[in-house]
C-alpha cells in the first residue's frame, strides 16, 4: 500500500504579470519501505516536485491543482503549522547541498539535539544516546566525540552523513534525499547509497530519491520515474525499466551513462526547454530522432506496457 501518492500536480510561477508552467500532471506513488528515484536532466522539475510534498516551494511558485496524499490525508489541505509538524517528524529531507546546510555557528552536536528537542521533545542523557546511535547508523567513526565537532571539521561525505543521521533521529517515515551525492567523489557517493539502502532495508524507511545519475540508482532503487520538462514520461518498477527502457528520453539517458569498455559516450542533442519556450506537443519533440508529425500537435498519454510499466510516448 502506498504511503504517499502524488496525483496530477500542478505547479507553476508568476513572473509579474505572467505565469509560466513548470509541472504538469505530475504522478507517482511511494510504498511503506520502498525507494523511489525520480531522474532527469537539471531543470526538469524534480526538485519542485520533492519540495511540493513538504510545502517548500518559493514564493513565487504556485500549485495550482493536484492531490498530495500522506496516509491518504492531503498535504495540500494542511495548515502551516500542520507542516511544521510534519516536516523532520514525518518527512524528513536530505537537501542538495551538504556544504551549507549545518549552521558553521553550532556543534553538529548541538544541532542534531536541538532537532530531538523540537520533533521528539527528548532531551538530557536520552537525547544524547540517540544522537551517538544515529551517527553510528549513518557510520560515523567516534561518533561520541564527533557530536562536539563544528561542520568545517567534516568532510562533504561526513557532513551529508550527519545530515542523514538528522532525519533519523525524529524516525521519519519518509525520507526525501535531493541529490545526495552531488559533489562527492566516487567512493564515497558508493558509501551514501549503501547508507540509504541499508536504512530502507532495516527500519522499513520510504525514500524519494531526487537524482540525475542513472548508473548510481540502477542497483538500490525500485522504482524509477523519468522527468523531462515538468512531466514524467516513463515509470516502472527497476528490472522492467533497465531492460526494457521505452521512452526515447530513457534510452537517451541509459546510453549516456558512463562504461568501463572504453565506448564514446552518446550525447543528447540540443538543450532542454526553459519555462519561456512555447513547445507544441511532445516537449521532447526538438531533440528526439523518433519524432513523427503527431509528436508536435498532441501531448501523449501515460499507456500501460505492463502493470509495473508505463511510458508517455507515441511509438508506443
């Protein structure tokens, strides 16, 4: 049974006297203990997506229409204090930047308390114990003397770790990680996954993981919802879309991942469309060799290829 299902958001921004679209129709579902990723290029419109859940848009971003059911209760229907709430107790976000995320004035200590002082009302010696398990979780060597360290004494791997350890100590149901890999090596991206995988394993924690990387997905997900431009246009469970990608923008981004075979990597051709262009039709229609007459009059329809697959596209 899905804990959180988004159903045909809507979302756009004002810009003074104009409004310009940026989500449409958005939908996609997340199950008790499952992960699900949502990729894309920049700019397609994942983030907003992540931050709608938790009413994070800015100011100028408006939604317009759509459900967000938690529980089956509509978030959008919520109060801000309602949010407040909810937000780290419930769902609990991994932002984007690990470099500026902890306050450099505080402990990371200090700042992991105050969290289970505000969404779990623990304090004292119990608090403390569950700061030090949560850093251990996150596998943080010395985890006890480490709370008294400041960010700048981590790393970018140790701060998103902490970050991570964060959102477990209110024992989120949710956890949104927006790109949390971005700016580490390797190794230690390698390192953020497992973390993640093994925190969905053992404490049956949901994950929405925001990302660009394919090739970093591919072996903890087990769900994938491809964006271009505001909308999804590809989702399915993880063996169905890897061997059978259908979207032509999937197979795009599947050819452009990285080997170990020495093969020249593909490119996508042309940019994608800011919120200004007027694009008729299929968004992706500029840049796809598939395109037919229809691509550029209609949009396409989500069709079922299987029950755990469905793409938006006309060759289908």
């Amino acid at each position: 049974m899905a804990i959180l299902e988004v159903k045909n958001l809507n979302l756009g921004f004002q810009f003074e006297n104009d409004f310009k679209q940026a989500l449409y129709d958005v939908s996609f579902s997340l199950e008790q203990g499952k992960m699900l990723s949502i990729v894309g290029e920049s700019g397609c419109g994942k983030t907003m997506s992540a931050m709608s859940i938790l009413r994070l848009i800015p100011k100028t971003a408006r939604i317009t229409s759509g459900k967000i059911l938690f529980h089956g209760e509509d978030l959008l229907e919520k109060t801000q204090k309602d949010m407040q709430r909810i937000r780290g107790a419930k769902i609990a976000l991994i932002p984007q930047d690990p470099m500026t995320s902890l306050n450099p004035l505080y402990t990371v200590g200090d700042q992991l308390l105050e969290i289970l002082k505000i969404h779990q009302n623990i304090q004292g010696e119990a608090a403390l114990q569950k700061a030090i398990e949560a850093f251990e979780i996150v596998q943080i060597p010395g985890a006890k003397s480490r709370l008294n360290n400041y960010p700048h004494e981590f790393s970018g791997g140790m701060k998103q770790r902490a970050i991570i350890a964060m959102a477990l100590c209110c024992n989120a149901e949710i956890l949104i990680a927006d790109e949390p890999t971005t700016a580490l090596d390797v190794t230690i991206q390698a390192q953020i996954m497992k973390i993640l995988h093994e925190i969905r394993n053992y404490q049956n924690t949901s994950i929405l993981l925001i990302t660009h990387d394919l090739a970093l997905v591919s072996e903890h997900t087990d769900e994938i919802a491809v964006m271009y431009a505001g909308r999804i246009v590809e989702r399915g469970n993880n063996s169905e879309f890897f061997s059978n990608p259908t979207h032509p923008y999937s197979k795009a981004l599947l050819k452009s991942i990285p080997t170990n075979r020495g093969e020249q990597l593909e490119t996508i051709k042309g940019q994608p469309p800011t919120l200004s262009q007027k694009i008729e039709g299929c968004k992706f229609n500029p840049r796809c060799e598939y395109k037919m007459e229809i691509c550029t009059q209609q949009i396409p329809a989500q069709k079922e290829i299987t029950p755990e697959h469905k793409c938006a596209c006309f060759l289908i």
